[in-house]
C-alpha cells in the first residue's frame, strides 16, 4: 500500500514542526514538504504533487482560500496528478 503524500502549509514554523512531528506516528503518511505562504504552495503542489494539502487559511500574501481555489482550478479531481 503506498503512503498518502502530505504537504503542509503555514506561515509559522513552530505549526509546521508539530504537524510534522504528529504525521511522524503514522506509517502510512509521509509529509512531502512545506510552505509558507499560499503561492509557494501552488509552486509545491505542481512540484511534489501531494495527496492531500493541510493549509492555513490567515497567511501574508495569496492567504490560503485563495491558494486553494487556483489549486482545485488547476487539479479538478482526486487522482489526477497520477
């Protein structure tokens, strides 16, 4: 069975490190990478093409509502990356 891909995204590094650490507990999770801000996100998602995004929404620059709407825009539908 192959791990869910994680990328996690906020602007604070401590959130980032916890979620890391918490994800760290589950074999089949494997966090991909991170961002800090809504358009490194949308570069991250096209890059390492994750299963699932966990995103902040109150971030500087593209917040990350909008991060996700141009990410739905642009994968319309699970399994589509593949």
């Amino acid at each position: 069975m192959s791990k869910i891909r994680v990328l996690l995204v906020d602007d604070h590094a401590i959130l980032i490190a916890g979620l890391r650490a918490l994800l760290s507990y589950y074999d089949d999770v494997d966090v991909v990478g991170e961002a800090q801000d809504g358009q490194e996100a949308l570069s991250r998602v096209a890059e390492l093409q994750p299963d699932v995004v966990l995103m902040d929404i109150a971030m500087p620059g593209m917040n990350g509502i909008t991060a996700t709407r141009f990410i739905r825009r642009s994968i319309p539908k699970p399994g589509s990356l593949s």
